[in-house]
C-alpha cells in the first residue's frame, strides 16, 4: 500500500474532490491507503475482521453473497466512485463481514481505517450524504437482484446479468466462460450453455471460445 500524502492527494482530485471538502479530503490522505488490486483479487471475504473500507478510484469491485453450502449469488457491483456502504453497518458495530468482495478487473481504491466512519459521519457533511446516497444505491441493486431472481425467467436474468457485465467492463466483448456465469447466477454450466445457444440464435450474442460479444 502506499500512504504518501501528495499522491493520494492526486488520486482523489481525479473524482472525489468535487465531493467532499478539503479538510476531508487531507484527512483521507492523512490516513488513508493507496491499493493497485489485479483483476481477480479478493478483498475481503465472508467472516473477516473489517480493518479498511474502500474508496474506489476506478476498475470494477463485485460483491456477492455466499450461503453454507458456498452457493454464490452476486449482488451488486462498485465502480469508481462507489464504496461498500453496506459494510458500514458493519464497521460501525465491529462485526465481522456478511459479504464476500473481489475484482472484476484491474482496480485502485483508497482504503480509509474503520475507525474514522462514525466519526466522520457526525463531522463531515459531505461524508454523511456520501454513506446515505450509497447506501441507498446498494440497496436499490440488491432489491433489483432479488426481483431477478424471483420475477425474471433466466434467459432474461442471463441477459441481464451479460448487459450488465458490459456496462461495468466498458467492452462489449467478454472474457468469461459458461462456468463463471453459472457461479454467478448460481445455476448449472449445462443451463447456462443452452440458454446461450438461445441468445445466439435470436442474435442477441455472439459465441466465442471464453468469449462473448453482447450485441446492443
């Protein structure tokens, strides 16, 4: 990690300046930490201790939810700007982690000490709005994933999920296989396969080896 004062300083202008005031801001780059995270890398997992929250400066954070047999379900997914509102509730009670967190691509995040969050929420303004509005948008994604799951057929949760993928990679073409999906939407590879061919073949998609292109 890194915790030089002038390039965290340079890190946050790039986004987060026009949001929070400049005291905040020099308290952030007093105690905060910078992080270059590779695509895949795990953040922090289900049962873990919470030390740090994260910042997101850019790149792709997803945050799923993992049931006693290891089934995964994906949630939702921070980009640059975003943090984890939702282990704030965490943090501020000193429980250990409900949720499991891990890159999606290349990120750098600033990590903030736990022990700064309730006590910013009562000094800063700008800090508290921060925590309300992402906490609100978390909650808004995590009711849209329930929605999917309950409500959609899964042709269409699949095409959701691929769409939304896009979004977040900024490329239309995907780097996944059948098997990542079907973790992801906690379904079967074979399901996944056929539901594929489906999208393929009403042109929606297109197959390629670990790859697929979203046809918008």
């Amino acid at each position: 990690m890194i915790n030089d004062k002038a390039f965290l300083k340079e890190k946050l202008n790039d986004y987060y300046s026009h949001i929070f005031e400049k005291e905040l801001i020099n308290e952030i780059c007093e105690l905060g930490a910078y992080k270059s995270l590779k695509s895949g890398e795990l953040i922090i997992n289900i049962g873990d201790n919470m030390t740090h929250i994260p910042l997101i400066l850019n790149g792709a954070v997803k945050v799923v939810r993992e049931d006693r047999n290891g089934e995964e379900i994906t949630l939702y997914f921070l980009e640059k700007g975003d943090t984890c509102a939702v282990s704030f509730v965490n943090c501020i009670n000193r429980r250990k982690s409900i949720l499991k967190a891990n890159t999606e691509k290349n990120t750098e995040a600033i990590f903030i000490p736990v022990n700064k969050i309730d006590e910013w929420l009562k000094k800063y303004e700008t800090w508290r709005h921060f925590i309300i509005d992402s906490y609100h948008m978390r909650l808004i994604e995590m009711v849209e994933a329930i929605d999917s799951l309950a409500f959609m057929k899964l042709d269409d949760r699949l095409y959701k999920f691929l769409s939304d993928k896009v979004k977040i990679m900024k490329d239309s073409v995907l780097k996944i296989t059948h098997q990542e999906i079907a973790d992801d939407l906690n379904t079967s590879r074979v399901v996944v396969s056929r539901m594929l061919k489906q999208l393929e073949n009403e042109g929606k998609i297109t197959i390629r080896r670990n790859r697929i292109i979203v046809n918008f």
